[in-house]
C-alpha cells in the first residue's frame, strides 16, 4: 500500500499502577456485541508550525495520563468460572501505532474511499489467547504535507460509540488542559429504581421481542463487498429534509434531524432494493444513557436496538417514515429497557449471536455525540469524524453523527454501508440527488 | 530464645568489648607506672640528669626544627581525605514506565516464533523482583525494538543531562570549576566518547582531565570512584564529576537464546552523577568522607573470565551471555574481597576470631567450619549492587545480613530494576530518603561486574543528612518497604 506506511507499533500505558488484578464484570449489553467492533477516524488540520514528532510525543505522554482513568480498557479479557468475559485489570495497555501518509489531510479527504479511510485505523481480531489481545487500538497517522488522523478501533465488548467517543474526547482534553471534564465510571447497568407494579403498568415486551428474534434468529448472510458512503447534510439541507418528512408542522414537535433522516434513509434504500411488499425492515439504535439515569460518563454499552413498525408505510412517503420512526423512539422508555436487561440477565447462558445486525437495516443515532469540541492541541483544527461499527451483515448500517463545528447546529453527517451495487444505485436515486443533494464527503 | 544461646550472646558481647577496647586502656596502666616512677624521683635529679647532657642553645634549636620539619613533611604527605560533596539519581519521566503485562506481551509478539522463549523471559520476571515501575527507553518499546544509534544518543542525552543538572543545581557547583571528569558506561561507547559529550555541552575547561571508562561491567562506578581518588592526590584541591550509567538502547537481544535473554528482562534506564572534592572547604557540606577502596580481579581464571560474555549466538544476533556457575564465582569474588577488606574495616574482635578459626582450621582440624565474620559490627549500611535477586539472596546469606540490611537494595531492584553502575546510588538515596543514615554511619557499598569482578568502597556520613523533596524516591519512598513475592503471578 503507497498510500499508507506504517512506522512502529509499541504499547501505552498509564502513568501510574492501577489496582492490578481487580475484576471488572459486562453487563448483559456489552456481551452481546462480542461479535462486532467500531473504528473510528479523527481527522485534524494542522497549522504550519507544528512538528510532526513533537505532537506524536505529546500525544503519546498524554495517552499515558488519560490512561489511569480508564483500567478497563488496559486491562484484559478473561473468562470467569461460567465462561463469561470479565476484564482483569493487568495495566497491560494500549496497543498504538505511527503512520506517515502521503499528500495533505485535505486532499486525503477529498479522495479516500471505505478501504483507504480503514488503513487510517488498525483492527486486529482477537488472538488465540485473548489476555494478550489488546481491546483498544490507536493509530496516529501524519500526512507528509500536513495534517493529522487519530485512528481508535476497539472491541464492540467494552464500549459502545458513545463510550468510544469519549474516551477520545478524554485523550484531547488531558492533552490540552491536562485534566477530564467528565472522568468515566465502570460499573454494572443501574438495578429497576422502583419496585415492578406489574397491576398497574403493562409491561413494555417491545424490546424484548426484537432481541429475541435477533438472538434466535437465523444467522445473516454475510454481506459482499460492502461500501461507504459519506454525506454531508448542511443546516440548510436538513431542515428541509425535516420539512419534508413532517409537512404538517401543528401536527406535534418538529422531527429530530436523525428522524427525518432516518426516516429518509428508509425509503430510499427501500427503493434500491427493489422492495415490494412495503419498506424493508428498519431497527434503530440509539442511547439510552439518560433514560436509566446514567450520564455521559457511563462506560460500557447503553446503546439499544428499537426495532421500527413499518406496517402501514407507503413506500415513497418519508413523512409517514418518519412518523414511525417517531413512533418507534417514543416507545424507548424506562420500562421497556429495564424489561429488556432484566429479561437478558434471566436467560443467562446463551452464547451471543453472530451479529446484532439481524435481518434489518440498522440506523445508529450518534447525533448527539460530542465530536469536535476538544482538539489535542492548539495548532489543530477539526476537520472531519468518521465512524463504523463492524461487520456490516444484514442489510446494511446507517449512521447519523453531527456535522463538523460551523455547519450549523442541525447539519449532519451520514454514514450508509450497504453491498457495493446499493450504493451505486443510492448515489443515483432521485431524493436524494436532486432534492436534497448533500454534499458527498466520500464515495464508494 | 533459649536461656543457652542468650547466654552465648553475653559472652561474644563481653568478649567483644574486652578485645576492641584493650587497645584504648592499655596505656593507662602504663602511663600510672611511669607517673609513679618520675615522682619517686627528687625533682634535683631530674634537673642533674638534664644539665649532663650538656644541651647547648644551637643544639636546642636544631633539634626543634627538625621536630617541626618532620611534623610537616609528615603532616603533607598524608592523604588528603576525600569527600563526597553530593549525588544525584536520574529518574526517568512517567511514560517510559514499563508494566510487567506490556512487557510480557511485547515478549510474546516478538518472539512469537519461539514461544518457549516467551515462557521463558516470563517465569524469569515473574521471579525477578522487578515492579510494576521499571523504566525503558523509548526505543525498546516498540513492536519489535530497532533502535539505531541515534536512539542511543538521544538515551545517553536525557539520563546524563538530566543528572548532572540535578548534581549541578544541588551542589552550586558551576561546571567551569570541574577540573576532573569520569564517564562510565559498559556497553555504549561512541565517538566522540560519552565524556566528550559532556564537556560539549556543559563548556568545560580546556584542561579538564577527562576519561571514559567502557567495558567494565556493572562494578565500574566504584572502579570510577577509585580512579578519583587517585588523580585527586595528585591535583589535590579539585573537583571530580563522575556519571554512572549504561544505556540500555543499542544493548537489546533480539535473539532467542536463553542464557542472553535474562539481561533483557532486567536491565533498565537508570544514571548517577557523583561529586567528589578534597577540598578542605567542603569538608563542612559534604555527605561523606571516602574511607576505602578494595578492587578485587578474578579475571585470571578461566572460567570466572567467561561468565558474563558478550558474544553473537548462532544466529549471529549479539547478547550478553550468563553462565550457569554464575552465582558460584561471585561468592569467590566475594570471599577474596572480603579477606582483603576485614582487616581494614573488622574490629579487633572479631578479626582475633577469624585468625583463632583459621589457625585452627589449619592445624588442628580442616573440617571446622570457617568463621565468618560479622560486617554488621563494621558497617551501619550495605549497598549490595542490585544485579538480580539470586546476587542479594547469596550476598544476605554469604554475610549473614538481616532483611532490614538488604532492605535498600531489595526496593531499589523493585522499583527501579537493575540499573547497572549506578544502582548502588539508588539504594543509597533509598537508605537517606528513610532518614536511617546518621552521622558517622559507615556504609559499605559492594558491586560485581563482568571480568569477574568484586569492589568495595567504605564511606563514612559525615554530617547528619535529612530526607529531601528532590530525588528519586523523593514521591514514592511511603510505599516502601512492600513485600516482593516469591513468585508474582500476572
């Protein structure tokens, strides 16, 4: 590969010894995503002072510093006596690597695909013997012209995007201020705060159901050749995508930009697909930190899957899309999700599936992710934020996240991965090419 | 304890203060029988006796000033004490700090294809001593190492640097007024030298004697101390800047074979800058006062010639090569070093025993057990050079020391690994950052090398000497002593 060349590879770890030997137990979510992992980008332009070795060094002290608060994600994976993953905190690190890249950060962007954007970020599926796996891997990559990309990819087990995110908002803070705003926390998923009535309160199976049919399902074909697409939805853009998918502006509050896109999403690739019967299948995934009463700060998986009733949609219509889509995030509340963790816990023994992906497209809700506010350093800018959580199987991934600082407060990023044909087809279908045509940040 | 072997401990007490202090009160009776003597004497004899030897004035004066010069040449041509003014320990900063887990994967990804090789290096550290605070280079910490010379440089640099600017900022010294400057690192040896390096940078003297000593294994800070002494006698009034290290960059094994894969395992980033005076006016400041110097060789055998030796294995990779008898020619060494230093350093007691046990060893019969005699009535302080823990254990049990004897070397070689040359400086900050050296302590420092080699140095403290903020131990010295497993299971 010319493209990328990697330098070394050596290991982080935190400045200070942590209880070494303590043990860290997942919670019912995170062992479910035993199977997938997230790889995330950051992309940075760099000002004309800055020394490349200077930045990887300070980079590298302040991954060290960071790394104290987090024990988890040094530790290592071990089974406990009932074969279930635990985290044995060992201090062992974080495996991180050095890349050159040839030309700028900006004209990488202007012309990196899917298989280029993924060298800018090292994944290696667990070893034989996992406690000498790491769980976390960075990559700092410097592009010979200018500019820089820091690469995470990390095991789905741990840490959900969101946790994801913040573990590299914690890396840019220490390195700019030298402390956490919002150090993290590492314990079990919070118990059902009130006792179940269950005379009074009719139970919310609605999660349940899905995961079961996940879990129980048949395992997905594995989907070929998958491609990402990258679009850049500007304020302007998205509104009148959210004007679209809800017309009628006194019929309740205005759409969320991730509805509306959602929503979109939907129809279109509905449309690719060459679906008949109605829309195809649709599961959102989104954060349900709040709702259980946790903050930001919670580190592990609090993402959960919703799946969407479609029944009813008109193939074309992205407002009664959006409107289920609606629907379906309502649904998500204290109840259905403490039902959910609680019926999980119960059917204890069950090996996780293959992929959560199921027989559904999945769209993932990140768009209240902080991803651009803490730069590592004064010389660097922001400049893009790409995210994937692995592997695509199924129908394919939508991923909302915000859009870089001065795109306005409802612009947004999507990521679509879809089969390479699909995506061919998205660029070309008529929505979005002519009504809305975001602006195509990397093609398939 | 038993009321037998209390009893014992009386006697050997007893026995102890009547010999060390025969010496002191001998004179006395001596002295009362002249005085009784000159008094018995009417004072006209003494007068008669005096005026017989007919002194005239020219006579009187002659013999006074051959008295004075005398005196003089006597008094000029002792040694002038040699003072250790102050030392300063590099500690490395935080990211270079190395956990045992890291190390054993790195181990593992390395030699992935001689897995036998991993365990290998594993059950060594598991045994080592070593803590989770141990410090590497930058340039070994890659997956796998490659460190060039400029990585070696870049070492030398920052451990160096940092501790002479250390020594320079606790002592005031400026370093325009260092007239004597000696360099030791074993197994690094550019051009320039490593003391070259030094002068460049910190503007030395024009006519500063400089010198480099390479090659000579982990005893050579005391080897370095020993030539300071030296050239102080013949350009008295100096001062001498000795730096103690070894870089640990250019020195990594990147073979699989056993016998060379230890040094890896244990060695780690460490370094020393030492003052040295026998200026008078430093006599008011300095730490301590040097008392002895014994170097002992065993190079001329063979086999003691050949346990510790740099050579390419089979597949021409370099490494320093541990024989197995290791630990055997060191209690040698050890021995011969001891017979040369008892006498310097033993009280009189215990040195009449020794004699008493080999004369009858000798004569009557071969098969008595041979006295060993006890350094804890000599020595307030050991500073065993942390090599490993095999070199402590023998050295504990060779001496028979107490825990809290070796208790400076066991947390030096827990915290800070083996840093070759320079460990003995660590445990010695370690013994002050406990506040346990007192004024008049006699600390007795011990280190092995490649050769084979056996030195001591004796010092004695010359003035009270508090913890300080500064230091290597300066942040963490309330942790220790901690109890370092037999084996430390990961």
């Amino acid at each position: 590969m010319g493209e990328v060349a990697y330098i070394s590879k050596s290991t982080a770890v935190s400045s200070k010894t942590v209880q070494l030997g303590k043990l860290y137990s997942l919670s019912v979510l995170d062992r479910l995503m035993e199977n997938h992992h997230i790889r995330m980008v950051y992309y940075f332009r760099s000002s004309a002072g800055m020394v490349a070795g200077d930045l990887i060094r300070k980079l590298k002290e302040s991954i060290t510093e960071m790394l104290v608060c987090y024990p988890v994600v040094t530790g290592r994976l071990v089974r406990n006596d009932e074969g279930k993953w635990m985290v044995k905190s060992n201090d062992a690190g974080v495996r991180i690597s050095e890349a050159r890249a040839k030309g700028s950060v900006e004209s990488w962007l202007q012309k990196v695909d899917r298989e280029k954007e993924l060298l800018l970020v090292y994944w290696e599926s667990m070893l034989h013997k996992p406690y000498f796996w790491s769980t976390f891997y960075v990559q700092l990559t410097i592009f010979e012209e200018g500019g820089l990309a820091v690469g995470l990819s990390c095991s789905h087990l741990l840490s959900d995007p969101i946790s994801a995110s913040t573990f590299i908002r914690a890396w840019a803070e220490i390195a700019l201020n030298g402390n956490i705003l919002l150090p993290p926390f590492f314990h079990p998923l919070p118990p059902r705060r009130l006792p179940i009535n269950r005379a009074q309160e009719k139970p919310n199976t609605h999660f349940i159901n899905g995961y079961k049919s996940i879990i129980e399902g048949l395992n997905p074909v594995q989907a070929h050749n998958v491609k990402t697409l990258t679009l850049l939805f500007t304020d302007q853009i998205a509104q009148s995508c959210m004007g679209l998918a809800q017309p009628n502006t006194n019929m309740g509050p205005s759409p969320s930009p991730f509805q509306a896109l959602a929503g979109l999403f939907w129809v279109c690739i509905s449309r690719v697909r060459g679906e008949r019967n109605g829309l195809m299948g649709l599961s959102i995934c989104e954060d349900a930190r709040k709702l259980i009463g946790l903050d930001k700060g919670f580190f592990g998986n609090c993402m959960v899957y919703n799946k969407v009733d479609g029944a009813g949609v008109e193939p074309n219509s992205i407002s009664q899309a959006a409107t289920a889509v609606g629907e379906a995030m309502v649904r998500m509340n204290y109840e259905g999700i403490m039902g959910l963790i609680e019926w999980l816990e119960s059917s204890n023994g069950q090996s996780p599936p293959p992929s959560m992906d199921g027989d559904d497209l999945i769209c993932i809700n990140l768009e209240d992710s902080d991803l651009y506010s803490a730069p590592f350093d004064e010389c660097l800018e922001p400049l893009h934020v790409s995210c994937y959580v692995e592997p695509v199987v199924g129908r394919g991934k939508v991923l909302v996240l915000p859009s870089p600082l001065g795109e306005g407060p409802m612009g947004r990023v999507v990521m679509v991965t879809l089969p390479e044909d699909e995506v061919v087809k998205l660029c070309e279908d008529d929505l979005i090419k002519r009504i809305f045509s975001p602006i195509i940040l990397m093609r398939a | 304890m038993d009321t037998r072997s209390v009893k014992l401990k009386y006697v050997k007490l007893g026995y102890q203060y009547l010999v060390n202090s025969v010496l002191r009160f001998l004179p006395l009776p001596v002295m009362a029988v002249v005085a009784i003597h000159v008094a018995r004497v009417s004072p006209e004899k003494i007068v008669t006796v005096i005026e017989s030897l007919h002194l005239g004035r020219l006579q009187v004066t002659c013999s006074s000033f051959l008295v004075v010069f005398i005196a003089t040449i006597y008094a000029m041509s002792k040694p002038r004490s040699v003072y250790l003014v102050d030392y300063a320990c590099f500690k490395p900063p935080v990211n270079f700090r190395v956990a045992f887990a890291t190390f054993m994967e790195h181990s593992r990804l390395i030699l992935k294809d001689n897995l036998k090789s991993a365990d290998f290096q594993m059950r060594i550290l598991e045994r080592s001593g070593l803590g989770e605070e141990t410090f590497l280079p930058r340039a070994i910490q890659y997956i796998p190492p490659d460190p060039t010379m400029e990585d070696a440089l870049d070492e030398a640099d920052l451990v160096i640097f940092s501790a002479i600017d250390q020594l320079l900022e606790k002592t005031g010294i400026k370093p325009k007024d260092i007239d004597i400057l000696i360099v030791n690192c074993s197994l690094f040896s550019p051009a320039p030298s490593l003391s070259a390096m030094v002068v460049n940078r910190y503007k030395m003297r024009s006519n500063i004697k400089s010198f480099n000593l390479s090659g000579m294994g982990c005893s050579c800070s005391l080897i370095s101390i020993n030539l300071a002494k030296d050239l102080l006698q013949v350009h008295p009034n100096g001062y001498a800047l000795l730096v103690s290290t070894e870089i640990i960059t250019p020195n990594y094994y990147r073979g699989k074979e056993r016998a060379m894969l230890l040094p890896n395992c244990l060695f780690r980033m460490g370094c020393a800058a030492m003052l040295l005076s026998n200026k008078r006016r430093e006599r008011q400041r300095a730490k301590y006062r040097l008392l002895h110097v014994v170097r002992t060789h065993r190079g001329a055998d063979d086999k003691a010639y050949r346990c510790v030796f740099e050579e390419e294995d089979a597949q021409g990779k370099v490494g320093i090569c541990l024989s197995k008898d290791l630990m055997l020619i060191a209690a040698e060494a050890l021995k011969t070093n001891i017979t040369t230093i008892g006498p310097l350093v033993l009280p009189a007691s215990e040195q009449l025993l020794f004699l008493f046990s080999l004369i009858g060893r000798k004569i009557f019969n071969p098969k008595w057990k041979p006295y060993i005699p006890d350094f804890k009535q000599a020595f307030d302080h050991f500073c065993i050079h942390a090599g490993g823990r095999a070199v402590i254990d023998e050295l504990q049990s060779n001496l028979e020391l107490s825990e809290k004897h070796v208790e400076g070397s066991r947390m030096t070689l827990h915290r800070f690994g083996n840093t070759s040359s320079s460990s003995l400086w660590y445990e010695l900050s370690y013994i002050e950052a406990k506040e346990m050296m007192m004024k008049g302590d006699r600390v007795w420092q011990i280190a092995f090398g490649s050769g084979f080699k056996c030195n001591s140095v004796v010092w004695t403290c010359n003035r009270p000497i508090k913890a300080t903020t500064d230091g290597p131990w300066a942040h963490c010295i309330d942790k220790y002593p901690v109890h370092i497993p037999e084996i430390l299971k990961l």
